[in-house]
C-alpha cells in the first residue's frame, strides 16, 4: 500500500485528556505523528468508531491503550480513513447514549410541559404514567409500602392454612389477568374494610373487609379490582397528581426515590378517590378476570352495597377510595357471566380465609 500523508487529527493517548494535534499516516497500518515523531501504529483491521461529539469521527483501536482515541473533523481526512480501514465501511456511527439519553429527557420535558398547559398535573400524570419504566414504580412503591404500613400499623396476618388459600386465589387470579408484573396480596389485621393496591405490584386485604364478607367471590371480586388498578397503574397517576410538578418533574429525570413517595403517597392514597373512569376500567377488567374464571361479578357490588349501609364512608373506609355509584352496580350486573366453574376455594380453604388472622 502506498504512503501518504493525510489531513490533521486530535489525539488523546489515554493516560492524560490532553488534545494533541497529530498526522495520519497511511502507511503498512494507520500511523500516529507528531511533528514527525511517531506516537502509535493502529493495525486497520483493528480500527473501530466509538461514540462521537457531534459530526467528529472518533476512532479507537482494538488492543490498544485504554482511553486512547483519535478524533478526525476534517471530511477529506475522514473519507480516507474509512477507504484504509475496511472494516468501518458501511459501518454506522455508534449513537451517542447520553446524546440520545438528553435528547429524550428533552422530548419528555416539552410533552409534560405542552400536556401541563393544556391540562394541568392530571393530564400530564396520564400520559407520563404508562411510560415510567417498572424499576421507577417499584421505587415508589417501597415508599408508599413504608408510609401505607404507618397509616395501618396491624400485623401482617400468616395463619398456614390462611396463607395456602390466599395464595391459592392470587395464583389463579393472576393466571386468569395476565399481569405486566407479579402481583403480592398481603392480609393485614384492621377493623377498616379495605383493600388497596401500591405502585410495584403490592396490594393490601385489610381483614375488616374479610369479616363484612359473606361469600369468597365478594373478596375474590375486591382483589380483581385492585389488580385492575395495578394493571393500568392509577395509584401511580395517584400519587403524580398529588405530588404535582415536583414528582413529574423528577419522575421525567430518573429523580425518584422512595423518600419521595413517601412524601405524597398519604394523600394521594387515603385522600383523594379514583376517577369514575379509572372505577369503570377496573371494574371491566375484574369482570373479564373473573368471567376467565367462570365466577361471577356481581357479589363484588353486592359487598360494596352492604357496606354501604354500615359504613360512614370516611377517608380510610372502601367508600371513599371506590365511591359506589347506580352505574357501576349495572354495570358489574351486566358484566355478570354468572357461575360457570366450581368456587376457587373449598369451604375449608374459605374459612381459613377468614380467619387468616387468627
């Protein structure tokens, strides 16, 4: 192969992020120079792109010093590069990860701040939700699993016989609702008829809704519900709309810890009730879950019904967090596929359902 000298590049040798003005040589192998001292020989075969600022080819060599890089910006230089290294033929520009990764915060900031404007934290809390990744959502549900624990302070409730037909039940609603991600359905000791589902996939069966129960589909029905939400993630729109631009703010940054869920989750949890439209989403989707299933939706309603009549209704009880509307009740009666399949649970197991807590 013929010798020529070609354009200037920058060379950092990797020991020092010094730039230094050198020649390239192209002679038996790619050759380095300065001022006519040769710093470093690059097989071609050996020449590889790395990730590049802007429009500059930055090149490096298999083997050679870690950190030792070649910077070419002029296009003449550039192409004669790539006509002695082969291999960088039809090869593409590796991307940029922290050039892509500022790209899509921008992108994300200018959605969340057109969605802001146009509909406030709400809006924005709907788009942003379904695209926060699960590692962020288990983040804040540790937090909100800490905070939820000190407003429901009883013990967790793991009778043997108790614990084998709650895990029966999850097992099969599970199967039957093609979760995102697994769901864990915890008892706790409680007087307050409730069940709530956190970010993350953790959902509480406070044990007062097991004694205002008259039938395993009742309860069977309630935890359909809160996978419901789980699924479409309305406890995390929840807690952006309560913890405002702050939370979106650091939700479309990666800045989430569980400290700052922890900060809203009481409100967002305890405070403030579901939209209609979230209810009757989750209502649809335990519905679907439990005709899978071959039991019926309607106890579901008939619990909330009953509750109804012994309930205040107050901030903690199931009334305030899923408000019990005519709509709703017709529509899980409509939604009733009836009994097609034997119970989940025998007699035996749904006692010890019951009495999980001992």
């Amino acid at each position: 192969m013929t010798t020529e000298a070609t354009g200037n590049a920058s060379y950092f040798d990797g020991s020092i992020e010094r730039r230094r003005a050198v020649q390239l040589v192209f002679g038996p192998a790619l050759e380095i120079t300065e001022d006519g001292v040769l710093l470093a020989a690059w097989p071609y075969a050996d020449v590889r792109r790395v990730p590049p600022p802007g429009g500059v080819m930055r090149l490096m060599a298999l083997g050679g010093p870690k950190g030792a890089r070649l910077e070419v910006d002029d296009p003449q230089t550039q192409t004669d590069v790539v006509r002695h290294c082969l291999l960088l033929l039809g090869e593409r520009e590796t991307p940029n990860p922290e050039g892509r990764k500022r790209l899509i915060y921008g992108l994300a900031a200018s959605v969340m701040l057109g969605a802001f404007l146009w509909g406030g934290v709400p809006r924005t809390a709907d788009l942003i939700a379904p695209a926060i990744p699960v590692a962020w959502e288990k983040k804040l549900g540790a937090g909100a699993d800490e905070e939820a624990r000190k407003t429901f302070p009883g013990k967790s409730c793991q009778t043997p016989k108790g614990m084998e037909a709650l895990q029966k039940v999850s097992r099969r609603l599970e199967a039957a609702a093609h979760l995102r991600l697994p769901a864990t359905i915890e008892v706790l000791s409680s007087k307050t008829p409730n069940a709530f589902a956190l970010p993350g996939g953790k959902i509480y069966l406070l044990s007062g809704l097991l004694d205002k129960a008259w039938s395993q589909d009742e309860v069977i029905g309630v935890l359909a519900h809160e996978l419901g939400h789980l699924e479409h993630r309305d406890h995390l729109r929840r807690i952006i709309e309560t913890g405002g631009t702050a939370m979106l703010v650091g939700l479309v940054f990666g800045d989430v810890t569980e400290a700052s869920a922890m900060v809203v989750v009481g409100n967002s949890l305890f405070n403030a009730a579901h939209s209609r439209e979230n209810e009757a989403q989750a209502d649809a989707f335990a519905a679907k879950t439990l005709g899978a299933l071959g039991r019926p939706a309607k106890p579901m309603g008939e619990l909330l019904v009953r509750i109804t009549g012994e309930d205040d209704g107050g901030p903690l009880s199931i009334l305030h967090d899923h408000p019990l509307s005519a709509d709703r009740l017709e529509a899980l009666e409509a939604a009733d596929k009836g009994e097609t399949a034997t119970p989940l649970l025998s007699d035996e197991e749904w006692a010890a359902l019951k009495g999980i807590c001992g």
